[in-house]
C-alpha cells in the first residue's frame, strides 16, 4: 500500500500543476471579449443582465464566479461589432446570454453553439434563424427588430433518460441548441460505453499532464534562449 501510494503522488501533483498551468492560460487569452472595441454598456441586454447577477464587465463580456470560484464568462455582447458572420466562440460556452444583434450576419452554422448547454437567451438579427430550430427553443420572439431565442429546450427525450440514439450503458443530456450527447453510466467507459470498471483517471490524465508541462518547459527554454541571442 505505501508504495503504491509513493507512486500516485507524484502523477496527482503533475495533473494538479497542469490543470492550474491551463486554467491560468485560459483566463489570460479570453480573445471573445475583445472581438471588437468598446465595452458592455449599462443600459444594453448584457449590461442590464451584467447588474442584477453582480458580474464584472470585462471588454464586451460580463464574467461572474462560477462553481469552482473561478471567473467565467455569463454575458457577452457582440452586438454593433460589424460582423458578417460568427468564428469561434468557445470561450464563451459557459453564456448565460449572447447578444448579436445590430450585425449584418449572412448565416450562423448550429455548430457555432454546440457545447453551449446553459445559454438561455440569444439576440440575434433578424435575417437570422435561432440556433436548432425553433423547437429548440421554449420561446422565439421578435423583439426592438430583433430575434430573441429564450429558453433552451433539451433535446433528449421528454423522461429525461436515455435518446433513442445513446447506446446501452449511457445517458443523454444536453450539449447546445438542438443536440444531445451521450455520457457513460456510472462504472462504464470506453468505446460505446462498454467497458465495465473506473476509468483509470490518473494513469491518463497524469501522462497528459506531464508531457503536456514537459512541452510548456521546453517551449519555454526555446524562447528564452531564442531572446538572450538577439
């Protein structure tokens, strides 16, 4: 038992320092709240919306604690930011509300918004159809010449259990406007979901965490080398 022990500890401190390495990285590089300038303004959706839930304006988004007590963004306003279609928002994932009104946007592909499992209000121009569908909505109204998609639907089926589509041994929950994805039941893993047993956790993401920090060293040794020659 103890040596078992004396080898774990070194696995769990590797993934510690990996994943305080990445959630470092990730609050430096929010590149979504600085997509166009200016900031949220009070009297706008996000800003009102910013107010009653105590969050911080930070460049166009709004961030709250989640949690974890780690900021996250709830809020982002992208709306008059001359955009003609939507890249990548993934840092956004974790909005509550989205406005991107006031942009001439000729589509927005569903894909843009797969992940986004608690957004619940979208504005969005009128040429623009909500994410999903309307179905995936609880209400779609338009609103100062704008859609407003309010209330994200499930998209599993109306029990609550598993879709027609998840394989046996999982479950369905949801994963954005108009899709679903399926997760293992407890004590089942794999292809399918049809290895039975714990995941082994740590033998994995510890070896993710140690060469992941093993490249971040020596990228960084690069660099520096790279500057003391110049």
């Amino acid at each position: 038992m103890k040596a078992g022990n004396c080898q774990l500890k070194p696995t769990l401190l590797v993934f510690i320092i990996y994943l305080c390495f990445y959630r470092s990285q990730q609050f430096k590089e929010l590149q979504v709240c600085s997509r166009c300038g200016g900031t949220v303004l009070n009297g706008s959706a996000v800003g009102l919306f910013c107010s009653l839930s105590a969050g911080r304006i930070a460049g166009r988004c709004c961030m709250g604690n989640g949690t974890s007590d780690f900021e996250r963004i709830i809020g982002l306003d992208l709306s008059n930011c001359s955009l003609n279609h939507v890249e990548y928002l993934q840092e956004a994932s974790t909005a509550l509300l989205i406005d991107l009104s006031q942009n001439t946007l000729i589509n927005i592909s569903d894909l843009a918004f797969q992940g986004f499992i608690e957004l619940n209000d979208l504005i969005l121009p009128t040429d623009i159809a909500c994410p999903g569908g309307n179905s995936s909505w609880e209400k779609v109204e338009r609103n100062e010449g704008n859609w407003r998609c309010k209330g994200q639907k499930n998209m599993c089926n109306q029990t609550g259990q598993m879709s027609v589509n998840c394989p046996e041994f999982s479950q369905c929950g949801p994963f954005g406007p108009g899709f679903f994805e399926c997760s293992c039941a407890d004590n089942y893993h794999g292809y399918k979901c049809l290895r039975e047993g714990e995941f082994p956790a740590f033998q994995v993401f510890g070896a993710i965490g140690a060469s992941t920090l093993v490249l971040s060293l020596l990228l960084w040794l690069t660099q520096r080398r790279k500057a003391k020659s110049l």
